[in-house]
C-alpha cells in the first residue's frame, strides 16, 4: 500500500496559489505571485531539501506537470532522483511528455488513484496541483499533509481547504518554525471528526 502525501505552501489564511513566482497562476487577478520568496530562508531551504530526498513518486495536475517539467529535468541537481521517479500527472488534455518516467492517468482520476495506492512502491507526493489536491481531499485519498503555513494573508486566491474539503481528524507527526516564522507542519490521517463540550 503506498501512501499519499500533499505538500504545499499556505498563507496564514489558506491561500495555496502561485506561491513560487509572479507569473506561475494568474488565474482570478491573482497578483501576489511569488508570496513565499521573502520568508524562505536558510532552514526553509533545508527542512524543503529533507521533503524532496525520498525519492517518492510524484502526482501532479496538468498546470503544476508543465512547470516542473519546463524546469527540474535540467536542474535535477537540486532533487536528486527527480528525472528517475515515476511522475503520474492527472490530465485529460496530455498524452505525452520527453520528461523521462511520465505516465499519465485517463479517465476516472479517483479510481486510478485508488489503484496506485493499492500498488506496492514508493510513496505519491503531490505537490502544488491545487485542482487535483481538492479532488483527492473531497474523496479522502490523503494520507498526509505536508504543510508550510508562511507569516503573510493575502485575502484572495485559491486555497487548500476549499469547498468540498470532507471532514477528517489529523495527528500532528512533527513541527518546526523557521528563523523567518514559517511552520513546518506535518501531519496524518487520524480518523473521523469527534467532537464533545470543552472541560467535561
């Protein structure tokens, strides 16, 4: 069983869009593309360096598939083992790539996830793909959230708990704060929602 991690980038109201450049998602009007840069320092760069060296696969949406591939197969440097995992991309719109190791899911994304998790091999990273995110959230496919919340709100943009987001508890798995204030916060699956009346 192979388990399914998002990653992603938030702002302190729950913002997840274009957070690496001016013009990554414009989408909307958005106009504070690039929100992450003045808070990575240092230690963001490490802890980032840590998620990326376990030579998970990776899913992807169509969008966020043809940022990477237009820029990591000659960077690979900075991941190691990117050009060799498998990168399974969610698209209706691709059917192939030069990136080497590309696969592309047809069809019923739901079902064809649900299949490889069952599969054995490495984890599925999802990184970005902000449309396929809430898809895996609405049907409950995410085992973890990877979550880097960054000190800034910016009011508008497409968010990671959007509608249709279904209810589910998490267990928080490790934390850190970087010398700039962003959290570093992991966490898992941890079952349904429970609820009851604060000091009984």
């Amino acid at each position: 069983m192979r388990k399914l991690v998002v990653l992603s980038f938030i702002s302190l109201d729950g913002v997840m869009q274009a957070p690496g450049g001016p013009d990554e998602d414009t989408s909307g009007g958005f106009k504070y593309g690039g929100w992450t840069f003045p808070f990575f320092d240092k230690l963001a760069g490490n802890l980032m360096g840590e998620q990326m060296s376990g030579h998970a696969d990776l899913l992807l949406g169509r969008k966020t598939f043809e940022i990477f591939a237009g820029y990591w197969p000659e960077h690979a440097a900075a991941w190691p083992g990117i050009n060799e995992v498998t990168k399974y991309v969610a698209s209706n719109t691709l059917d192939s790539s030069e990136w080497s190791n590309t696969v592309f899911l047809k069809g019923d994304v739901v079902e064809e996830v649900r299949m490889l998790k069952q599969q054995d091999g490495a984890d599925l990273q999802v990184h970005g793909s902000g449309a396929l995110v809430q898809t895996l959230l609405e049907n409950n496919l995410v085992d973890e959230l990877w979550i880097k919340t960054f000190p800034v709100t910016l009011g508008v943009g497409k968010k990671l708990f959007a509608e249709g987001t279904r209810p589910a508890a998490f267990k928080l798995l490790s934390s850190e704060v970087t010398p700039s204030g962003v959290i570093f916060a992991n966490y898992r699956r941890a079952g349904e929602v429970k609820t009851g009346t604060l000091g009984s």
